[in-house]
C-alpha cells in the first residue's frame, strides 16, 4: 500500500482577512524595483506566507492532487532549485514597470530565485512562474524548405539534419486582477464574482479576501520560441519576425488537415528563422487556448455541425456552427496577449505571421508598432481547410501584407476572429 500524506493539517479554510496576526508579504504590482513589488507566493505549506488565490502549475495542479492523496508525493514537498536559473537572462525592461502595461504575467517569474533571495534566505517557499533554457526542434516540413531553397543551413541556426537551435520560455499564468478588469472594461468586482461562479465556486477567496489582488488561474500557460540572438528581440534597428500561435492539437501534432494550424506555425517559424539568420530574431508565441480557447470536445462537436448541416461544410455557416454549439465564436480574448511581448521587451515587429485582426489590434493597441503582416500562402493550405479561408475573409479577416491605417483599424475593430 502507497503511504498516505496526512494532508489533513494543511487544510485552512477561506475566511475575511483578520486584522490580527502577521499579514502576508503586499505585492505593489508594477513597480519597477522587485523588491517594493515584493514575490509572488502561492505555497501550500506555509498558509501564512501566502499572498495570493490559487496556486502553481496551472490545471496540472490537480494531478498535484492526485499524486498526494495516492501518496506518491509528499505534500510538503519543497522544490530545489539548484541549477535551475535561466540559460538566458531576458529584462529588466521599462515596459515591466507600470501597473497596465503586463497584468497577465510576472515579469519577474524566470528571476526570482535571483531578485527574492533574501526571502529564500527567510525560509519563504517562492516558485519560479517562468523558466527558460535551450533545445533542438525539427519538424520534417523545415528540411522541405531547405530542399526546395526557402531555407538556408548556417549551422548556427539552422543544422544541415534540419535542428533549428532555440532559446525556450515556458510561461505560467499570473493574474493581477484590477488590471485584468481594467483591460476588459469591467469592475474587478464583477470579474471576482464571475472566476468565482464560473469555476464552480473553486476559489472562494476570489470574493472573500479582496485584499489579495493576484491570482493564478487553472489554465494553461504559453511557450516562446526564439530563433537568434535573445538581445535583438528588444533592439528596434533589427528585424523582428513574430507569430502568435493559439494551440490546434489535431493540426499542430497529428497533421489534421480540415484547418490551416500547423501549415500556419510551419510558415512563421521559416519566416523566424530567415528573420534571425539575416542579424535580427524570430519570436513563435505558443498559447494554450485549444479550439479557440473553447476545448477540443467542443471542437469536434463543431465539426460534426459543420460536416453534417444541409449543403455540407460551407464558409457562411462556418462560425455560426461554432456559436449555436458554444454560444459564442471564440474565447481566446487577445486583450491579455500582448503582456508577453512587453515582458521580451519588443517594442516593433517588422513581420507579424498572422491573418489575425484581433491579433493585430490587440498589438498595436498596447503600443508595439508593426510594419509588414504576412498571410499564409496559397500553396500552404490543406485542400479540407479553405472553407476556413474563405469563412475568414468573409469574417474581416485582413490578408494581405499591407498594414492597416487608423481608419481601416476602426471599421475592422470586433469583427476579425484569429488565426
């Protein structure tokens, strides 16, 4: 028999702050100096220390779960992490600092080993929100690239067997609450009540414990790729290629050919990698947000709709098929996505791979200027995915790689839906 963990002595139950007792470490979001922001602490073993609602590691949290009350792991585990600071430093930059410009993400996440030491130092159990290291990746469709001439093997970059060298960050969410209510329009109130209600009642500090103002939301994170060097990403005297990829399992992994996904995150990561090799750096942003951050189940469903409505899969049905099932065309919400290319520090994007016009608003409305939008080409797309094409352009979707002035940015505004 496994051993058990009594994990009965962890259990604290939500209550009104008390005006009594040591008061947990106040986070200052936005300030510039790390330590009048203070760390993020979300430990599960030091209920007094913790400043935050939520915890760590996203919806893998509940696999936490399961493998202490299996008895797999002990639920006063603590994380060493020795040798686990980044392959690469990225920041400090100006754009951390401010309380608007990143609300979705601690830009001190990959250093806080380095910046909160003397609270490791205290005994305070602070874990790191983001990670970064280097690896390999090859995907067959690059060697192709390189056979056909689009590619070019430097052997810094880009091997002659097809590894692209990359540097890699993986991200999780952390939720600075009034900002994120800011960002959407609507009272942090509001937006308590409906986390709250809307996961079932999960969080219940969300509504009882208002003086904690940072969450960590079950949801997965994102991963950035980089191609080149790391510095470049920042300096706007050389280029910079970026494309902003929502997750597509069927596309991405196992090559589904009813949408232009991984055709799509093929053709940005070329263009990253032409980017990188000509001095500049390409950036792939891969998010967590399935089925247009609807799910794989309701994903499939909307296939089904799709391929079985009168006249088969057509494009003027295409995201009404998507509403009738889920009762909205898309929850990805690109408001929040732009935090993450203020935390690299860019400031320009010289090529944005994306057809996307919430994408693209959602950039240049956060500041970051863009030159040239390049659109997938014809000879990319699957034979099964140009209903979606079509749906697209028929939706406002922008095509071309000419940018759009204010006046266009205003007719198109709420209409687009990603890609």
């Amino acid at each position: 028999m496994p051993k058990q963990n009594d994990v009965s002595r962890h259990i604290v139950l939500t209550s009104h702050p008390s005006r009594f007792g040591p008061k947990p470490i106040a986070i200052q979001w936005g300030a510039a100096d790390p330590m009048e922001r203070g760390p993020i602490i979300a430990t599960l073993t030091k209920q007094g220390q913790r400043n935050v609602i939520g915890t760590h590691s996203g919806s893998y949290a509940v696999y936490r779960a399961l493998a202490v009350a299996s008895g797999a792991l002990q639920s006063d585990h603590r994380a060493d992490l020795t040798n686990t600071s980044p392959i690469e430093h990225i920041g400090p930059y100006s754009s951390w600092a401010g309380p608007d410009k990143i609300v979705s993400l601690d830009p001190y996440g990959a250093i806080a080993s380095e910046v909160f030491a003397s609270y490791y130092q205290q005994g305070y159990d602070i874990r790191p929100t983001i990670a970064i290291t280097k690896a390999h990746i090859n995907m067959p469709e690059l060697q192709e690239a390189v056979e056909k001439g689009r590619l070019q093997v430097d052997g810094k970059i880009l091997k002659a067997n097809g590894d692209l060298v990359v540097t890699k960050a993986a991200i999780e969410p952390v939720w600075y609450l009034p900002g994120i209510a800011k960002r959407f329009g609507i009272t942090e109130a509001h937006l308590r009540r409906a986390l709250f209600e809307q996961t079932g009642g999960m969080f219940p500090e969300l509504v009882t414990r208002t003086d904690l103002e940072v969450f960590l939301p079950p949801i997965g994170g994102l991963t950035v790729y980089i191609l080149g060097d790391v510095d470049a990403i920042a300096d706007a005297n050389k280029p910079l290629a970026l494309r902003v990829h929502d997750e597509c399992n069927g596309s991405d992994v196992f090559g589904s050919d009813i949408c232009t996904c991984r055709p799509y995150l093929v053709h940005g990561i070329e263009v990253c990698v032409q980017t990188a090799q000509e001095g500049g750096a390409g950036v792939i942003v891969y998010c967590r947000k399935e089925g247009r951050a609807l799910g794989e189940v309701t994903k499939f469903l909307v296939y089904n709709a799709r391929k079985r409505q009168a006249g088969g899969d057509r494009a003027d049905a295409y995201f009404a098929r998507t509403e009738c099932v889920a009762g909205v065309q898309d929850m990805r919400f690109q408001e929040l996505m732009p935090d993450v290319l203020h935390w690299l520090g860019i400031t320009r994007i010289d090529r944005m791979v994306s057809m996307s016009n919430l994408k693209f608003n959602a950039i240049i409305e956060a500041g970051i200027e863009i030159v040239e939008r390049i659109a997938i080409p014809e000879d990319l797309i699957p034979e099964d995915a140009r209903v979606e094409i079509e749906a697209k352009k028929a939706a406002g979707y922008f095509t071309t790689g000419d940018v759009l002035d204010a006046s266009d940015l205003a007719e198109i505004k709420g209409r687009g839906l990603d890609s």
